[in-house]
C-alpha cells in the first residue's frame, strides 16, 4: 500500500507517541507499507515540529521511512479545490501514485474527505483505520479529542 502523509500527519505522528498517526505509522511500518510525502511538507514538518517536540523521531524513525516525491502531475481533468496552500499536497499525493493521502487538516481537506480524488482515497487517521481494519483496539489511547 502507498501512503502520501501531509504536514499535520508527520507532526502529530512525531509530537504523540500514544496518538493514532503514530500508531498508524509504526503499523504500517511492520507491514512494510511505502510512505510518501512531497518536498514541500518536508519542508512545512522542518519549519514546524519544533512546536511539538518531535524532531528525534522525525529525523530518526519518520524522515528515513520517507520517500520524497517532486510536485508534478498531469490530470486528465481539472482539479477543483479551494484551498490553495495545500493544493501542491493534492497534486504531489496524486503525482506519487499513492493509494491514500492521510491529513489531520479536517478544516482545509474537508470537501475531498471520505471521497476519491482521480482514484487516491482522502482520510483521517481515524477513517482510514477503520476502512482498513486496523486493529484500533489495541492502539494506545491520547487524551483529548481525536483529529
């Protein structure tokens, strides 16, 4: 399975050991599924993750795990979305050929979440857990709310 991770996926993976993201990455992990990500959500994760203490684990567990993918794409059809700052997540998810873009970013993401955008699923950890049937039963558990 190819997986293209954006910016607030990587931070909460790295700032929570008990969180789904990190769980979902240690997961996937295990089952040697491929992660991906662009330059420019690496670049957002080195500009940020100091806000949430992770820099050990991106840099040693996250960041090699990556592979790093250019934004270029070409669709056969436009692609309408709103929120400019991450369209060149979008592009660079559907350029990579990943199978799903995992996001927290629930406010920006909202009108492609739980949809398909040119066959690459959009979800929340939470939602991708489930359509996969991640045994979340067994995943630590953070308090506070989920994204």
């Amino acid at each position: 399975m190819r997986i293209f991770l954006d910016t607030s996926f990587i931070i909460a993976a790295a700032g929570s050991r008990t969180g789904l993201p990190r769980y979902i990455l240690e997961h996937g992990q295990r089952s040697q599924w491929v992660f991906i990500t662009s330059l420019y959500c690496e670049e957002e994760v080195a500009r940020n993750i100091h806000k949430v203490g992770g820099e050990a684990f991106w840099l040693s567990v996250i960041r090699p795990d990556l592979r790093i993918h250019t934004t270029e794409v070409v669709l056969d059809y436009p692609l309408v979305f709103d929120a400019s700052k991450d369209r060149p997540v979008i592009i660079s998810a559907l350029g990579s050929g990943a199978d799903y873009l995992l996001t927290l970013d629930s406010a920006d993401f909202a009108p492609l979440l739980n949809t398909e955008v040119y066959g690459m699923r959009v979800r929340l950890p939470l939602a991708f857990a489930r359509e996969i049937k991640l045994p979340i039963a067994d995943a630590p558990r953070e308090s506070g709310a989920q994204h």
